[in-house]
C-alpha cells in the first residue's frame, strides 16, 4: 500500500500518483513544479476588479502521507507569475522556505520527516 500522494491540479484537471519512498514522491514532486513554472506566465485578469498575475494560482501541487485525522501534507502554490510559494499543513497552513523548487522541496524534506 502507498505512503505517500502526490495531486496536481492545473484548473480544473487534476491529476494523482501514488509513492511508497518519500525519496521518489519528492523527485516527481520537484519535476512536476519545474515543468509548471517552465510553462507561460498567466496573463491579468478582469473581472469585477483586476488581478494581477501574481494574485492568481496557476496550479497547486501537493505531497500528502498516511494519517486519518493529521496526515502530514506539504505543497506549493505556482503563481500566475511563475512565482512559487511552499506550505505545510491542511487547514492551517504554514509557509515553507524557499523561492525555487529545489529550495522548497528540501524545506518539504525537512518538514515531512520530523
């Protein structure tokens, strides 16, 4: 049985894969932010008020493990801009270290194996 999901979700299609090394759930999860980040930025968008492409989430990727009530989650935002910002936690969420994708996927490491 897999310990480890790995979601992508770029609008609405979502993607999921399953892992039991943290190791390789860690590589396709670097892979999978780079080959977003590499793809055009978001243009502005106008609807009631302007949002910028850095307001706007292109795509989320998210690392999840086994846990019924607290499974340990990490993941990244990819902005419209390109820009990625790292988190941990479900509900609550708490930022990660890093402004590239090796960079949070070591602060991912270091969270998820506490």
């Amino acid at each position: 049985m897999a310990n480890w999901k790995l979601t992508v979700r770029i609008g609405p299609e979502v993607s999921r894969v399953k892992f039991d090394d943290l190791d390789q759930a860690l590589e396709e999860t670097r892979q999978q932010i780079e080959a977003i980040a590499a793809d055009a930025p978001l243009n502005r968008v106008k609807a009631i008020r302007d949002y910028e492409p850095d307001q706007l989430v292109k795509a989320r990727v998210e690392l999840s493990g086994k846990g019924f009530f607290s499974a340990p989650t990490v993941g990244v935002d990819i902005r419209g801009d390109n820009s990625l910002l790292g988190f941990s936690g479900g509900v609550t969420r708490k930022p990660l270290e890093g402004k590239t994708a090796k960079q949070i996927v070591a602060s991912m490491r270091d969270t998820l194996q506490r």
